[in-house]
C-alpha cells in the first residue's frame, strides 16, 4: 500500500457529474449540467473540417492562431472600447477553466488569500487550496444575490491577493451593475491585488443590460484577467475552446504556466473559428436566442409551483421549491431525477459551507421541445 497525502481531501466528484451520471441511469431529462442538446452551426462544424483538410493539424503556436487573437482584440475593442494587444495580451486556451485555473496558478502561493463570491463555480475554491491559498468567500443570499461591497471590504486582510467576480453568475443568473464595477474599484485602488473577472456568459444577457466587463474601466482592466468561452458563445461547450485577456506584463507571467500546462490549443478549431467568426453575427444573434428559451421556459415554469428567482443572464434559471418541501436541496434535486425524471442542480453544492437556501438551477440551454417535456414531468410536483 502506498502512502500519501492528498492536496485535496475534501474534493469528491463535481455535483455536475454525479448529476449527470444520475440523469442517464434514470433516463431523466438532463437540465443540470451547463451544455446544449441542439447542434452548432453546420457551416462552423465545416469551417472545422475544412482546416484539417486543408492540413491544419501540427502545434498552433503557444500563445494560439494570431488570427484569431486579432479577431479576439477587434470584438473587445468593438464591445468595450477597450484595446488589447493581439501578440502580447491575448491567450487562447484549452476552455474557460483552464484559463481560471491558469491565472490562479499564475500567482497565488501559500498564504495568499482570495475572496470569492458564493454561490460560486466549483473550480475557484479547489484551485486556490491546491495551491496553498486561503478561500475567502463572502456568502451572497437567494433570492437577488447582491453583493453588499461594505461586508466584503472586511474580509480585505494585508494578504489578500486576488478577486474572483463572476457576471452574468454562475449559478444564479444575475450580473453585476456599474455600481457594483464602482464598488470595486474603490475596493482595490493603491493596492496590488488582482481580478480574475469570469465573463464566459458575456454575450447571453438580458432585458437590454449593459455587461459590464472589466474591459471597460482602465482601473480594473490595468490589475486583471478576463476569461471568455467560445464553448457558450458557438454552443460547443465539448471543444473546451477559451481565451483570457490581460495587460502585457500580467500575460507574460500567464503565459510561462500556460506553456507548461497545455501548451498550445487545437489548432483545427482555431483555424476554423477564426473563419467562421469573420462571416457571422453571433455577438448580435446569441442574446436574442437565449432570451426567448429565457422567456419561454419561464413561461413553462409559472405553471409548475416553484418559485422563478430573477435571471439577467447566462442560461441558467434558479428557483426555490421552499413552498414545496422542506427537504435538503440535495435529495430534493436526485428525487427530481427518481421520481419525476427531471434533472437540476442543488445550490448549495456551489457554496464552501453547503448553504441550503432551498434553490435548484435549470439549464435552458435545450431544444424547446426539451424544456416542454421537462416542465411536464414537473407539474406533477
């Protein structure tokens, strides 16, 4: 038997697969995990297999295809007036979460202290502990999770390192306003901490809403990383295709983890993505999409007896069951799946401390007819 020490103790399967895995076993409809039942566009799918037809399949540089960096920089700077250098100031990565997971590793070290905001998404907190950080979560409460930026400026300590923000939220659906971003700035002026802003559902917002990316304001912009997805925006979360944002002198620093993480990213999907970006109005097509399954699974859902908590962006919709049952989110969430064949997420499993508020997320990333099927089965609660 061999001995060892794990860096990660408490860390066990991500309630995204034990949900998943439950979902198949009972053949229940799966509305926990984040991805799409539908298909990407066939001309991006053959953009793809164009590129290696046409022999794009060895290493794309480390730093990713500078096409499409300059298409990277010329959409932020489109959207937020903000320019980034292509060469020095934009990464593609292997997906959102490397990108997180590399920014952290970039620069947190044993001590270093970072504040989060729970609920949160499952790979901040495990990243900050295996690399010796201390989690510092301030605890946002259902049903509008605001962040009262007062409280958050006492867990502010002389080792406190990083921010993590997240906008539109995941889980929740809610994004953050100028006063917030004006909070923030505030918070973190004359000091050297940094911002990891987590921006992969940018362009899935709704109600005419601003997103207010760090992008737009040069006091943030100068100490962060912005991470973004092309998994959201192109409905093919399964290529794990990302980038993140950063000054030259942050990105410099990204890039020397990065190189020894992954390397470089499929250069096919590279190659292909670049294309199909420069013939398509996905930026401008993608918010008015999700709000109609927004809005029509809302719909859905108000003949169900849950309780709709506001959703502003992403494509997740929360919801409380407090006036159905009193059971813990978590069995309430799998008796979902065994007995009425629908399956969630609990959010509680986004909090360090479990906090059961009695909500459960729904992805409507799903064929209409999906979500018709779903709201069917949950009518009979």
């Amino acid at each position: 038997m061999i001995n060892f020490n794990s860096k990660l103790p408490t860390v066990g399967t991500t309630i995204f697969s034990v949900m998943s895995k439950l979902a198949a076993d009972h053949q229940a409809i799966n509305l926990s995990q984040g991805f799409p039942d539908y298909a990407a566009d066939e001309k991006l799918t053959s953009a793809i297999s164009q590129a290696m037809k046409d022999g794009f399949n060895q290493y794309a540089p480390m730093p990713g295809l500078l096409a499409l960096r300059a298409l990277i920089a010329e959409k932020i700077e489109t959207f937020y007036g903000a320019k980034y250098h292509p060469e020095t100031e934009v990464t593609v990565t292997a997906g959102g979460t490397q990108a997180i997971f590399t920014a952290i590793n970039t620069f947190i070290t044993s001590g270093d202290e970072v504040i989060i905001f729970e609920p949160a998404y499952d790979c901040y907190a495990p990243t900050i502990k295996l690399l010796g950080g201390l989690v510092k979560p301030f605890e946002l409460q259902a049903p509008d999770y605001k962040i009262d930026w007062e409280m958050v400026k006492k867990l502010f300590t002389a080792n406190t390192k990083m921010i993590i923000i997240n906008s539109p939220h995941n889980p929740t659906g809610s994004i953050l306003r100028k006063e917030d971003i004006d909070a923030l700035i505030k918070l973190t002026k004359d000091t050297d901490i940094l911002i990891l802003s987590d921006e992969v559902y940018e362009h899935i917002i709704f109600d005419g809403e601003q997103h207010q990316s760090v992008a737009l304001y040069p006091e943030l912009a100068e100490r962060s990383f912005i991470v973004a997805s092309f998994g959201k925006l192109l409905h093919t979360t399964g290529w794990k295709m990302g980038y993140c944002l950063a000054p030259a002198k942050l990105m410099a620093e990204f890039r020397k983890v990065h190189q020894f993480n992954v390397f470089s990213v499929n250069t096919p999907m590279q190659v292909g993505i670049a294309n199909y970006l420069k013939s398509t109005n996905i930026y401008k097509e993608i918010p008015v999409f999700f709000q109609q399954k927004r809005d029509h699974f809302q719909q859905l859902l108000n003949e169900t007896k849950f309780e709709l908590l506001p959703c502003k962006g992403s494509y997740f919709q929360c919801v409380s069951f407090n006036n159905i049952s009193d059971e813990k989110d978590t069995d309430f969430a799998k008796r979902l799946v065994t007995e009425f064949g629908v399956a969630s997420i609990p959010v509680s499993a986004f909090y360090t401390k479990n906090i059961d508020h009695k909500v459960l997320r729904f992805c409507f990333a799903k064929e209409d007819s999906t979500l018709e099927k779903a709201v069917e089965k949950l009518i009979k609660l």
